[in-house]
C-alpha cells in the first residue's frame, strides 16, 4: 500500500539519468471562493516539475489554511483534503528537493504568521548565497525550522522594512542572487515575483470566470482555462487582488539574462510557451540542427520518449530518414513507492522501457536523446537496442555535453558525476557502446533556439551568469546535518 500524505515515504527513482526538474508553483486569485479545487488540478498540469511533494495553501482573506505532503499530488490530496481550503486565494507547489532533502519539514509552501499577518511562499530555483543569507538569519535570532533556502526568503520578507508586501520585496530582493521564481500568499492578496535574470519560468494569465492566476508553465495556465497569457517578466512582481492585475518593478532586469536552456531541452512539458518559443517547435528545431551538425547514414531514427520526440522528428525531417518509434515507456513508473527486488534493479531502465523489435531489427538505428548527464542509462538502452537486431546504433544528443554542475536549481550532480567533465566525446561513445555519438554544439543550439544570447548555458560552458562559489556543496541535504 502506498504511504500517505503524512507518512515519510521512500521513493525509489527510476528516473536514474535525467537532470532533476526544479520545481513547480502555481498561484491563483479569484473571485470564487472554491480556489482549492482549481489549484489542485493546475499543480496536476505541474506534477513533472516534482514528483516528491506538493501543498497548496489558501486564504479566505483573513486566515491562511495549508494541506501539504510528500508524495505524487493526487496522494496529497485525497477526496475531503480540500474541503477545509476555502477562500478565493492560493499558491502551490510540486517540489523535487533541490536544497533540504525531501523530508516533511521542507514540503511548501511555507506558511508563518508575521506582524504583518499571515505569509505564505512557494519557490522555483535556487539562491547561490543561501549559506551567507542563512548565517546572517540566525546571527539575528531567527529559528529555522527546515533545510530549504525558501524558508530563508520567507523569513527575510517576514522582517523587511516597508508598508507593505511589495515595498518589503523590493527592500529585500537585491540581496537575493540566483534563480528564484516565487508565488507569495498575503491575507488579501497573491504576488508572483521573478527575479532580475529570468532563470526559471513564471507566467501570468486571466481565468475565464475572473481574476488571474500564475503558473511556472503555461501550459497549467491553459488547464485552467486562460487563454491568453505573458511571461513575468525578469525583476517584476505582479499583484494580484480584487480582480487586478498590477505590475510593479521592483528591479530592473540584468543586462544579461539567464534564461535556463533547459527548459527547452528537457523540463518544460512540449506545450509550454518559454521565452515566445513552443518547447514542442523548439525541441524539432534543436533535432533539425543536430542533423546538419551530425549527419550520419542509417535506416531509421527514434528517440527516448518522451521529451527527445519532437526532436527524433526533427532530425527525420531535416536528414530525410524515416522516424519511428523503437522504444515503449511505461510513463507511470517514474517514481515508485514500492522498492524493486534485487533482479529487477539489475534490469535498470528495462524496468521503465521496452523495445520495439520490429521497428529495429536488422536496422542502422540512430538514437535522439536529450541529454546525457552520469551516463548511467545510455549504455543499458543501447545494449537494448542491440538485443532488439539493430546493425549499428548512432547516438545524437539535443544539447551540448554536460561539464558543470548547475547552481540555479537543477540537480544534475558534481563535477565527479558528469560523465563529460571526465570523459571526451569518442570515450563517451566507447563507454556507452554507440557506433558513434554527436553532441549538438551551443552555436547550433542557440541558432536553433533562434536566440543570439539572453540565455544560461552554464552547464555546458562553465561560465556562470552569476558569480558561484566553485567549491560550494551543491548536495540538497547539506543542511540537513544541521536540522535534525
Ligand atoms: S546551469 Fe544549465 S540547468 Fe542550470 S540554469 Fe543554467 S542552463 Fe539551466
């Protein structure tokens, strides 16, 4: 039986080599009062963006009343979870645990009463000087009582100086650097934040029936019935109350934004809109452009579903080679509950996918993948493709390779786990078994992307947009040995 909502749960990750999703939040203001419900199936849309917890907190305009845990959200949230959530405003969340580890007390939103009322925050992304800003809190007196830098950014604002919300956010965000896209519940008010360099996603839309909501992907947005929505832009906060939407600038954006590339890679789901791009669109371009860079003769292309599909068909248009599908997933086992034998965790991704033989067999395949991150899963797909008769199997890959570790919110691992910070592209290629291997380059990425820069690409390049402290422990539980 699966663990409840309020049980600490174990997940076993089938996921194995992806760059972690950063997280999802979702905000909503309206002139219902039955928020919960639309809150719940928006963070439904959002579930890919973190699969180990999820909460939503509302306000009837005087109280703030939470339901938060670990576990997929439609385990958090069981029928009668919602009833006690009355009120016309909400935020909420679905968290894969960048910084804190994934234990009860790092669920958000957070929620803390203030002397200026009840306050409540939801975060995507991460700040590169949580560890000063956390020293700094607790030199204060502050208690902390989990191991997540959003709880620091909800106590910062809880103290700031202003006569509001809105001047408190601007007095405290220059002091926050890094990836942070925020949704902030008030008694009477919803404020969506983005900071000045526009790493992750946010965007606002109008709701049908009347007032606004705000999501990481607009695609959540769209679940809920808006049909238009705009980016917050990168330094802005919207506020959202009685039926207004209002733009404040609270910090002018950075010169040089730092859009996270791999929304359009890998994160974001085919039908978001990022940075004016449809990811789907995006992603057959990103395809397109690995078949000019790496052309190489074969029968047949398939991709690793799901995300490297509209790529597959990219690279089949462009190279004038048949696509097909070789691989079937089960998209349901990406996170279990229930630990495998040891026979099965020996069958790794063949848990998760089956081939299709007669779509490979006797076949020169190429293979579309988005990503090759510790390498661990390659060379297992690659043997099943060979068990399924192929002849040769090329690997192309939609992005560069992956030689730093990301500081803003991804969790892909160190240095020592990046199978491209140890190995060269024609090692790679022997390590996993491929005939051979291409790598798309940042030029071409970014000539696919249509985009001359405005983007992060830190990952593959080492150079940060914000200064990183190399050495810094990028472990998500590095607190944890301070809070118990
Ligand atoms: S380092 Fe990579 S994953 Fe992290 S924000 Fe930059 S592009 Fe995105």
């Amino acid at each position: 039986m699966l663990p409840s909502a309020n049980e600490h749960a174990i997940t076993v990750d089938l996921d194995l080599d992806r760059p972690r999703e950063e997280c999802g939040v979702l905000a909503i203001a309206s002139t219902s009062d039955d928020v919960a419900r639309s809150a719940f199936f928006g963070l439904y849309a959002l579930q890919h963006r973190g699969q180990e917890a999820a909460g939503i907190a509302v306000s009837d305009g005087r109280a703030v009343r939470t339901h938060k845990g670990v576990g997929l959200v439609n385990q958090v949230f069981q029928p009668g979870t919602l009833d006690p959530l009355v009120g016309g405003l909400a935020i909420g969340h679905t968290r894969y645990s960048t910084t804190g580890s994934n234990s009860e007390r790092n669920v958000q939103p957070y929620v803390v009463e203030t002397i200026h009322g009840p306050l409540g925050v939801a975060h995507n992304g991460n700040l590169v000087n949580a560890d000063q800003l956390r020293t700094k809190l607790l030199e204060r007196g502050a208690g902390l009582q989990s191991s997540s830098d959003s709880e620091v950014l909800a106590l910062m604002l809880a103290g700031a100086e202003g006569a509001n919300w809105e001047e408190r956010l601007a007095a405290v965000m220059p002091s926050w650097e890094g990836a942070f896209s925020l949704v902030i519940l008030a008694a009477s008010k919803v404020i969506a934040v983005r900071d000045p360099w526009g790493f992750r996603p946010l965007s606002v839309g109008r709701l049908p029936s009347g007032g606004h909501a705000v999501a990481s992907e607009t695609g959540a947005l769209r679940t809920l019935g808006c049909e238009t929505s705009r980016e917050v832009e990168p330094g802005e906060v919207v506020v959202l109350q009685n039926d207004i939407a209002r733009s404040v600038r609270a910090m002018p954006p950075r010169e040089q934004l730092a859009r996270c590339t791999f929304e359009h890679i890998y994160f974001s789901r085919p039908d978001a809109t990022w940075d004016g791009l449809l990811v789907h669109q995006a992603r057959q371009r990103l395809g397109e452009e690995l078949a000019r860079e790496h052309p190489v003769e074969a029968d047949v292309v398939i991709p690793v579903p799901d995300s490297s599909t509209p790529a597959a068909i990219g690279y089949g248009n462009a190279s004038g080679i048949p696509y097909n599908e070789g691989f079937v997933k089960n998209r349901y086992i990406g996170r279990t509950f229930i630990e495998p034998t040891d026979d099965l965790r020996r069958q790794g991704v063949a848990l998760k996918f089956n081939t299709l033989p007669t779509n490979i067999d006797g076949m020169r395949v190429i293979v579309i993948d988005d990503s090759i991150v510790r390498g661990t899963t390659s060379s297992q797909l690659i043997r099943m493709i060979r068990e399924a008769g192929a002849r040769e199997v090329h690997v192309r890959i939609t992005c560069p390779p992956v030689i730093s570790p990301c500081f803003f919110g991804v969790d892909m691992g160190s240095y020592d786990e990046l199978i491209a910070h140890q190995l060269e592209v024609p090692e790679i290629a022997d390590h996993i078994g491929a005939d051979s291997l291409g790598f798309l380059s940042v030029p071409r990425m970014m000539k696919a992307l249509g985009r001359d820069d405005g983007y992060c690409n830190a990952c593959f390049t080492g150079e940060y947009p914000v200064p990183v402290q190399l050495s810094l422990d990028i472990s998500k539980q590095r607190f944890d040995g301070v809070i118990q």
